[in-house]
C-alpha cells in the first residue's frame, strides 16, 4: 500500500474493538510501517484481517507465532 488514501484506510483498519488493539495497531502505523519493506507492510495488513480477539493474542504476546514478519511487527510494537 501506498499513498495518502491508503494510510487513510489503514488507519480506518486500525480502529480495533477495544483501546488497547486501536493503541497498538497506531504504534506500529505510525512509528514503522512507512520505513517497513513491503513484505513486512503486508504482514501487518495481513494482521488487520484478523478477528480481534485473536489480534490480541498476537499483539500482547499471549499467542506464540513463527512468522519472522510478525514477530518482528510485535517485537517494534513492543519497543516503545
């Protein structure tokens, strides 16, 4: 993704069901997601797609995953 609309729709996207998933989907936005490569940009919107409460499992570190993308979005999400 790329261009002002489609930040546009990905912070739409980023507008969870609850405050803390909206705070942690804005932190990597925001703070990495214009300087991530491709393969990691699209990681995160692959992450968009999941159901909230799966979402959450991932972002708070209660579900354990091996995707590289990933852990690397969470590990940035984490890091400040």
């Amino acid at each position: 993704m790329s261009g002002s609309s489609d930040l546009s729709k990905l912070r739409w996207r980023c507008r969870r069901g609850t405050k803390e998933l909206d705070t942690l989907t804005m932190r990597y936005l925001e703070h990495f997601y214009a300087d991530a490569d491709q393969h990691e940009q699209c990681a995160f919107v692959e992450l968009l797609a999941l159901q909230d409460p799966e979402l959450h499992e991932i972002l708070t570190r209660d579900r354990q995953v091996i995707d590289p993308l990933i852990v690397a979005i969470v590990d940035r999400i984490h890091s400040i």
